[in-house]
C-alpha cells in the first residue's frame, strides 16, 4: 500500500503534473470564487433574488487545483454543494455559475434544483455527473464510471479510455455514509481507477468530525485499507495540497488502483447562508480566519510568480467579471412554468423522434438495437418465466456489448432464483457479474455506468431489498428531470417478490406503488412468459430507467408458462392485455393476482371481462375506462397493500371519468394494510384468493 501522510513537508514538486499547473489561472479562479460567494451572501442572499445559498469559503484552492488536473476526454466527477470552485475549474460558465442559485432559465437544472447541484455533460472534456442534494450519494454513481472506464477500455478495445479516472468529492461528514463505505468496497476490490477527495473542515453543519470518524482523520483510519493510496495533506498550503493531488492523480492514470486524498481546510462562512454559526467560539472563527488558503495563495505567488500588481490586476479582474455575469443572469428570463411537466420520461418531437439527452444511456451514441416486432414468433413448446428472463438476456447480451447483468449472486450462483444460471459462462465475467453486498452499491453504481453509455441491468434480489438504495432509486428516476434532459440514466432494475408457498415480511413484499409513485420510472409487471419476454426486451431497448418486476409465485407456475414468442418480439409499455371480453363487469388487475382472478371467473357465471394491465408506469388507462364504459362494473385486484395502493390510482380515475356510467361502485380487492405474513394460513387469509375475487365479483354483479 501506497502512503504519503507526509505531504505536509515537502518544499518541492516532485512529479512533472504538479509543476506544470498554471498557478496564474488557480489564482484567478480562486479569486473568482471568492468573489462569486461574496456576491451571494452580502447582496444577492439579502434581497432574496437567491433563496437557498452556500459558500465554499476556505476550501477553493484544493478544489481549483483538481480541476486543472482534470485533463483526460474521459474523466469524470461529482461533487456536492461546496463544490463551485472545482467547477469553475473545470470549465462552468461564470453567468451559469450566477444564474443557476438565482433560479433563472437555462444553465445546468433550468431552475429546477438547487442552484449549488452542478450537472455538465463532457463533450471532449470531463464529465460532471449530476450532483446529488443528499450528503453520500455521490459516491457510488463515482465507483460505477470508474468500473465503466476499465469496461471500455478492455470489454470494448476503446484505448481512448486508458489513463480516464473519476473523482469524488465530498465533505469530511460524507465519510459516515453508507455511499461513501460502499463505494470504497467497489473501488478497493475492483482496483478502480477512482479518487476519494475528502474535504476535511472539521463540521458537518454543526456536528464536529469526531462524531463522523474516530479521530476525525478519516485518511488515519484508513492508512491500513488494502489496496487504497492515502495522501493527507493541507488544503489551504498550494505546495502541500499540489502535490497531494498530482501524485494521487498520476498514480491512478498509472494504473496504481483507487486512491483518497484528504485535506483539512477552514470552513469560512456557516453551512449555509441562514447558518450563524452560534454552535462556534470567537477563538475558533478566529483560528478559521487565519488559515484562509487566500492569503497563503497569495504569499506562495508573491513575488516568486507573480508581482503585486498582477495580483491585483487578477483580482480587479475576478471583480469585475462577476458583475459583467451578473448582469448577464439577471438578464435572463425566469423559468416558463409552462414547461415544468417535460422530461420526466423521455420524449419524441412532433415528427416523432426522440428529444435526445445530452449524456447518458446508449441513445446518444446512436446506438442501433436491430429489428423489434408486437408479432410473437412463437416456438413449439412452453418455457416457465425463469426461462424466459433468462433467454431474453441471453439474447439482448449476445446483441449489445454494451450491456451487463450484475448483482448479488447473480454470476457463479445463477441467482438466489436460477434466472442468470449460465450467462456468466457464456458471456464473461466482465458483463455477468457478482457484486458486493450493498443495494446502493448496485444502484449507485448503475447511475455512473448509464451516464458513461452503458447499459446496466441491475438485480436486487428481493423487493425489500431495494430499500438500502432508495436514494440511488430516486436520484436515477429525477436525473432526466432535474437537469432539463441534459443526462439520464436508462437502465433496467430487475426485482423479485411476493408470495411464493409462504410469505416474510422480508422477502415477499410487492409494494409496487412505490416505484409508481416515484418520478421518472417505470414499472413492469409481467404475469406469463410471453409478456416477460416482450416486456423485458422493450425496458432493455428503451430510453427511460425500468423497474422489471419478477413475481415469485409466477417464475415456475405452470399458468403462466408460454412458448417463446422470438428474439425480437417486444410488448410497448403502456399497453394492456385483454385476456377475456365481457358485458357485465370489468375486472382490472396485474402480476400474481392474473392467473387467481382468472380461475375466479370459471367460478362465476357472470361475462366479466379480465384485463391485464402489464405495465403500472405508464398504465393503460384507456383500456380500463374503454371497457368501465361498457361493462358499467369495475373490480379492481391487486396484491399490494389496500390501502393508497395502485388500486386507488385506477379506482379514483374510474370514479371521475365513468360517474355516470357506473351502476355499482367502483371496488378494490386487495391484501389487508399488514405485511406478508409468513404462515401459508395467515397468508391465505391476507391475500385475495380464488373464492374471495369470485365472492365480489358475484356481489357488484347483482347490484
């Protein structure tokens, strides 16, 4: 293991990227950032024409001098809130880095985010990967375009990706998090090419640092990590934070595994710019004071670099600059609230092509899927829904080399349910792979492989599960929104749940409304092979995140055993099965509960036509109303809890549009508000059954 905890003594530069940075341009960003937080907090925070505000005060001299090393097409970062000077460095526009916390139209959200949640595509040069507002989550999404760098440049033979790393930056309270722990495993086993900056102030908010690491030296307590390169230096001296940076940088471009570089710096301002910072002592503030990296800039360069007068001029300059930006960013409209509702899912202009994002996923690269037909091509035989998991990612594997199948399990094991058993062999261990036990590893992960032009298909092996990830999750499902279609992350998420025998509350959860619910993901849920098949083969060839939904009581059922329908059949979202036509009642429902209220209707005498909806984001709402219209009686079934489960959904849109059509009310069926309990009796009793779907079909039939 490589150390150089003794940094902060070195009176030279002793690598060649440390003497070539130019120091005039790391003053004059410096100066620049300075001064763009000093706008902000004494005159734009003041008249409110920003709302939400944060300095990064005191640490930009590191942040600057990362940026200029940055150098590499295919490098990548993300930051977090503090994180103004390093883009700066990297290239921002001054009049975005303005007019993005005035919330004003254009730049990198469109006022949409917080204007401190830096995104910026890289078009021949580093990439920012969208910033997250939760403290750690930029982490894992680092690890996944650090894993995609080796992925390119040895799955795919693109040598224009050797020397790339990724960077992650993030505050010394950002090293409690599980993001930051499980980007560490990724990158330490793997040997990826990817940087840990800690920024050390010694704060989170008010919390000091012994209550995020013992012995507030995160680097200390990781001298001792294998596989990690430690360098612990000063941020607020240019030689010590210089060398820190350049030699952990040229050691990863080297090939020399991940590295971390932790440097202290002075928090000069509060948290954010509400905070008074009460919870400090005069002597500390004080203290802070005196270390302001500025100053020391300033005495490095003067008058070894640089005279007096340029440094003024640089400063004069920097001053001036911001007022030119501003009065450009005031200038710029406010955002049209007309067009809040675009880019949640990705859209087609009115000729019918997609509206692109800038980065991420394979669409912007052009990326030609082959032939897809709605026709089933069908086999003689059956196959069960495993198999049909299983050869439509065989096929779509063998079709696009950008994707790859991960997870916990899913290579040497075939998967906790056989679904991947063989794919690892056939395709490699490069793109069939097992993954660290970390649901936000997975996910996180997948963020940064999608943003770099892959394809991930991540699987959680349960529903529950996923909860681990749920911030991933949901910074996946905003991306495309929250950066106006800048990036996106299309990627298929493969889940396995409910019943199966038996229930847990652990491991038989469907709670699909979850996903339904969340901005900017859809939700499959297949009841038969066929559909499995078309539905899994469309997620993997579209241009939005998918959650894919494998029931556990469907993956060996014989109901829902199929003939392979083709290596080219799809079924489009949003688009129902009419699995039986009726008059009298309409009964909606999806996944498990297909195949029961099926057999419910052979119980019955009643024409009730039987709708599988397949998809629950989009759902096909047409369809259900269509047919509501004509039957006049709507039962809607589902396993999910009854409760604000997606039977609500449909039933308040039934109620609002079909009033006048009904003759009976609108009724839901569904499992009692309790998790899956794990007796098969108990969860007999919970589940809507076969007698309990023919009981209310019969009742709202005679009324």
């Amino acid at each position: 293991m490589a150390t150089a905890s003794d940094f902060g003594r070195l009176q030279t530069f002793d690598n060649a990227a440390a003497a070539a940075i130019d120091w005039r341009q790391v003053a004059y960003k410096c100066l620049l950032s300075r001064a763009v937080d000093k706008l902000e907090e004494e005159r734009l925070l003041k008249e409110k024409k920003i709302l939400y505000q944060f300095s990064a005060r005191g640490h930009e001299l590191g942040q600057v001098l990362l940026g200029q090393l940055l150098d590499h097409r295919h490098d990548a970062a993300s930051g977090y809130y503090r994180s103004r000077p390093f883009m700066l460095s990297l290239g921002l526009a001054l009049e975005d880095a303005i007019a993005g916390p005035m919330m004003r139209s254009g730049s990198f959200s469109d006022g949409r985010d917080i204007g401190v949640v830096y995104n910026m595509p890289g078009h021949e040069a580093a990439t920012v990967l969208p910033m997250s507002g939760g403290v750690g989550a930029q982490y894992t999404p680092v690890a996944g375009w650090a894993q995609s760098i080796l992925y390119h440049r040895d799955t795919l033979q693109d040598e224009s990706w050797r020397g790339a790393l990724a960077v992650a930056l993030g505050g010394d309270a950002s090293v409690a998090t599980n993001g930051f722990w499980s980007a560490l495993t990724i990158a330490t086993t793997l040997q990826l090419p990817m940087l840990f900056f800690i920024e050390d102030n010694g704060y989170g908010i008010s919390v000091t640092s012994d209550m995020q690491t013992p012995g507030r030296n995160i680097a200390a307590n990781l001298e001792s990590f294998s596989g990690l390169a430690i360098f612990d230096g000063d941020g607020t001296e240019a030689r010590d934070a210089a060398n820190a940076i350049a030699s952990a940088i040229g050691q990863i471009r080297a090939g020399g595994g991940p590295a971390l570089v932790r440097l202290t710096v002075p928090r000069l301002c509060g948290h954010s710019g509400q905070d008074t910072q009460a919870y400090k002592s005069e002597e500390q503030i004080a203290a802070e004071r005196a270390r302001d990296p500025l100053p020391k800039l300033r005495r490095f360069l003067v008058p070894n670099s640089l005279t007096a007068t340029e440094w003024r001029d640089l400063e004069n300059r920097a001053n001036a600059d911001v007022e030119g930006a501003l009065e450009s960013a005031l200038a710029r409209p406010l955002p049209d609230p007309a067009g809040i509702t675009r880019f949640v899912f990705s859209e087609r202009d009115e000729h019918g092509d997609i509206v692109m994002q800038q980065q991420g996923g394979l669409g912007p690269s052009g990326h030609d899927f082959g032939p897809a037909t709605t026709e089933a091509a069908t086999e003689p035989g059956r196959i069960n829904l495993v198999t049909a998991v299983r050869r439509t990612l065989d096929a779509e594997l063998a079709l696009n080399a950008r994707m790859m199948v991960f997870g916990e399990d899913v290579a040497a094991k075939g998967g906790v349910h056989a679904v991947t058993l063989g794919l690892a062999e056939k395709h490699g261990s490069d793109r069939v792979f097992d993954t660290s036990l970390s649901e936000e590893g997975i996910i996180g992960r997948s963020l940064g492989m999608a943003a770099a032009g892959l394809l991930p298909v991540p699987e959680l092996q349960f529903r529950k599960y996923a909860d681990p990830a749920e911030e991933q999750l949901n910074d996946c499902g905003t991306m495309r929104w929250r950066t106006a279609n800048r990036f996106a992350a299309p990627m298929v998420v493969r889940v396995a749940g409910g019943f199966f025998k038996c229930g847990d509350p652990w491991h038989s959860q469907c709670n699909e409304v979850k996903w339904v619910h969340a901005t900017g993901w859809q939700v499959a849920m297949p009841s038969n092979a066929e559909d499995a098949v078309g539905l899994l083969r469309f997620a993997l060839r579209d241009n939005n995140p998918t959650i894919f939904f494998e029931h556990r009581n469907l993956l060996d059922l014989a109901w829902a055993r199929r003939s392979y329908p083709g290596d080219n059949y799809v079924v489009p979202f949003g688009k129902a099965a009419t699995l039986r036509q009726g008059s009298e009642i309409s009964v909606i429902t999806w996944g498990a509960m297909v195949p029961r209220c099926e057999a419910a209707l052979q119980r019955v005498k009643a024409d009730a036509e039987l709708i599988d909806l397949r998809t629950l984001s989009p759902w096909d709402d047409e369809a259900v109303l269509e047919s509501v219209r004509r039957t006049r009686r709507c039962l809607i079934v589902h396993e999910d809890t009854l409760t604000a489960g997606f039977g609500a959904e449909i039933a308040a849109r039934v109620a609002d549009e079909c009033f006048f059509d009904l003759d009976a009310p609108v009724r839901r069926l569904a499992v009692a508000d309790v998790p899956s309990p794990h007796s098969p009796v108990l969860l007999d009793a919970v589940v809507p059954g076969e007698e309990d779907i023919a009981a209310a079909i019969g009742a709202l039939c005679q009324v």
